[in-house]
C-alpha cells in the first residue's frame, strides 16, 4: 500500500502499553503516523515514546498553542485514518454522544476521514449493555472495530476485552483503507508446498513457505472478496477474514481447488504442488535394518494430477468465465520455461519466479516477477515486497474480469 497518514489516538487503559508497537508497525511498512493522546493515556504510555517512534509530535492537550503544532482540525484534517487503540469504555460512551472534551475527542469529531477502533476494557465493563448500545451507535455512524479478543485481561479476568494485537489492527486499518474493488468475487488461492507421504514419517515436500500465496490471499480479503485459502502444510497465521482449507498432498489439494471452482471467480495457484509421488505409502516407518546394511531405499514415484491444467481444462469445458492465473517457479531460462508453461496449461497469466535466487522466491518475504501474458506481452517487475506483489497481480486479475464481464 502507498504511503498513507495515519493517526493513531491513545486512550487510558492498560492497553495502552501496546500503542507504540502499532504506531512501529505502521511507520515500518512506511505510512506516516502522527499520535494523539486522552488526557489520561500519559498514565500509561509516555507520549516521548510515541513521539520517537511517529517522528511527530505527540499531544494530549486541547488546547496547547505553544507550537500551533497540535491543533485538532489540523489533525482531523490531516488523517485519511484514524485509529484509536485501545479504545476505553469512557472514550466509546464520549464518541457516541458528541462529547469532546479533550484531544482525541476533538479530533475524531472533526474528521471526515474514517475511524477505527480497537476496545479494550475488562469484560464486564465490555458486555455492559450501555457498552453495546453505545458500540451500536458508533457503529451506525459508520465506526468500524477490530476486536477485542477473548482471553485473560490485565484485571484479572477471563473473557473478551483484550486489545487485538497491533498486527491485526494494522491489517483491519489497511482494510479500511483499500477500496472493495473485489466484493462480490469468490477467489481461491492456493498457497505453500504439498506434501507426498513416503512412510509413516517421511515425505517429500518442497522449500514453499507459502508466503507469497497468503500475501494474495490477504490482498484479496483486504479488497473485499470471499477467499478460500487452500493451504499446504505451513505455520503462517490465516489472514484476517480468510477461509482457510488446509490439504496436505497434491491429490488433496486436486480435490479441495476442483470442488470449489464452479463458485469462484478467481483461482489462483501460487502453491508448490509436488509433480510426483510415491506410488505406495507405508502405514508404518520403514526401517534401515528391515532393508539390509547397506541397501538404499528405491521410491517409485508416479505422476500427481496438473491442478492447474484441469482447472484451466475445466472451465473450458463448462463454458466458464473464471479468471485463472498460474505461477511458475524456473531456476533457469525463466521468460522462456514460463510462456511454454503458459500455453501448455492453459491460464489467463503466467506469474513466472527465478527460485535460484536467493532473495526473492521460496520463503523470504520479497519476490521479483515477470507477468506472462497469452498474447506475448511480458512485464518484468522489480524486487518488491511479496505485499506489493499480491497487489500488483491483483489489479491485473481485476483487469481480466472487467475484460470477461
Ligand atoms: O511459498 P513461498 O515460500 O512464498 O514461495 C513462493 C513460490 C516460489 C512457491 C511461488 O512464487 C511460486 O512460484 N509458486 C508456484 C510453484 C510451482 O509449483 O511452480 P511450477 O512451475 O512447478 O508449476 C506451475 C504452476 O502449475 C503453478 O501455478 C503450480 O501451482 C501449478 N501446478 C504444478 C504442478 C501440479 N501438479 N499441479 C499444479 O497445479
């Protein structure tokens, strides 16, 4: 996402403490981040610390005129979001009703830009009705929430009112922040390495971490579609608003992507699907002595099914108009080894990868792609983050809908 301002309003509660790691998070993916404070939240986070981390002022004062530096229409005006973590129960009776009698207050007021917020309070104070009634409020205002999250609060008790980890407020702010250019598409993305059984411990299984696959999956979310995740075996978290259908083997992963095209959109492959298996699979370990001192162990291997090519086979057959992108991982002669792949298969777009490369690829965090299009157009783009990748191959699948409308 381009650079946006964000700013990030401070109330008093314990979970205050977690604010400056919301404001790391967001300056790190680059947005600038200016902080406002409830005259409380001193009390629990020193405004020093927001200010180092924002490079920007950091005030709770409304009516500081030393600098004219935090002047709340200035603010107000100046945010495209604001985010208010954590969110007490004070402050969300306060902004239900029009009461502005501070920093925050006054700046959330003013603004015409939207307003996230994230509670967090003790339970009981959470499911009070006056609470929920003024949540509704809010709500109908056009307030959006993150959380809070069930678990053990700092007071003592167990239940929801934890403050969502600033990760996941970050996610639900570049939500607000995206346009839903993608709702009312189902798309499914297929992510990680598959997994083939060997014996009751072993398998053969690729370097795919499924980075680059949840990076798509989360881009789309973000844009407002339905996504069903079909994920390899990988310990990254689900994004946020994704369904996620975790498969192990190719042939699990044939099944799951087949049953779910007729009501998708979109199918995306960026998973590692192994070619081959091992024709038989042993229930039980096979062991060194059961095979002689120094015998090696043979593996016939058979050819798994081209999810991707019965996909693209598919939906010729039926007729249908599903936008169908494939990835394809070469470690040399890749412009090349991806358009054979392109036509053999079959697919809309050929998302080709250098995977000898060390920086991008296989489980890092950057990819550097080239898009292979049917009609010989190639378009090489630079090292980015796997993020910006997501996005850029996103804009392009809304292209090729709009073109199949
Ligand atoms: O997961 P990461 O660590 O982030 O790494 C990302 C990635 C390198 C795995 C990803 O960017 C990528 O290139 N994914 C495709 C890997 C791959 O299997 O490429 P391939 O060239 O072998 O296959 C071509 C296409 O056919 C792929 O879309 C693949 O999903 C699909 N395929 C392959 C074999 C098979 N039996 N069925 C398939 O559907």
């Amino acid at each position: 996402m381009d650079p946006r301002r964000i700013v990030v309003a401070v109330s008093g509660g314990i979970a205050a403490y977690k604010a400056p790691e919301l404001v790391r998070v967001l300056t790190g993916a680059g947005h600038l981040v200016r902080c406002v404070l409830t005259r409380e939240a001193p009390r629990f986070v020193s405004p020093l610390v927001l200010e180092t981390l924002s490079q920007q002022p950091a005030g709770d004062d409304l009516f500081d005129s030393r600098s004219g530096e935090i002047d709340h229409i200035a603010v107000a005006d100046w945010a495209e979001l604001i985010i208010v973590a954590p969110t007490t129960a004070n402050l969300i009776a306060k902004l239900a009703h029009g009461i502005t009698d501070d920093l925050v207050t006054a700046v959330i007021l003013a603004t015409r830009a939207p307003v996230l917020i994230a509670p967090a309070m003790n339970v009981n104070m959470w499911e009070d009705e006056i609470t929920q009634r003024n949540l509704a409020l809010l709500r109908d205002r056009g307030f959006e929430t993150v959380g809070p999250d069930a678990g053990e609060l700092a007071c003592g008790w167990q239940g929801e009112g934890r403050m969502s980890d600033p990760g996941v407020i970050a996610e639900a702010a570049y939500r607000v922040l995206t346009a839903p250019s993608l709702h009312g598409q189902r798309v499914i993305v297929t992510a990680g390495g598959t997994s083939e059984p060997i014996d009751a411990v072993r398998s053969i299984t690729n370097r795919s971490s499924g980075k680059m696959g949840f990076a798509i999956a989360a881009e789309a979310a973000r844009r407002g579609a339905t996504v069903v995740l079909v994920a390899g075996e990988t310990p990254l978290a689900t994004p946020t608003g994704v369904e996620r259908v975790a498969v192990s083997s190719a042939l699990q992963m044939h099944e799951v992507v087949l049953r779910e095209l007729a009501s998708a959109q979109v199918v995306i492959k960026a998973a590692a699907v192994a070619d081959f298996r091992p024709r038989q699979t042993s229930e039980r370990k096979i062991k060194k002595e059961d095979l002689g001192p120094d015998a090696g162990l043979q593996i016939d291997l058979v050819r798994n099914p081209d999810i991707l090519a019965d996909v693209c086979r598919e939906v010729k057959q039926t007729g249908g108009r599903q936008v169908v992108v494939g990835f394809a991982a070469e470690s040399h002669d890749v412009i090349p080894a991806a358009q054979r792949k392109l036509e053999r298969k079959g697919c809309d777009l050929i998302v080709a990868n250098d995977v000898s490369r060390t920086d991008a690829g296989f489980n890092v965090d950057e990819n550097a792609v080239s898009f292979i299009w049917p009609e010989g157009e190639i378009e090489e783009l630079a090292l980015l983050p796997k993020a910006r990748v997501a996005a850029e191959l996103l804009d392009r699948v809304e292209k090729l809908l709009g073109e199949n409308a």
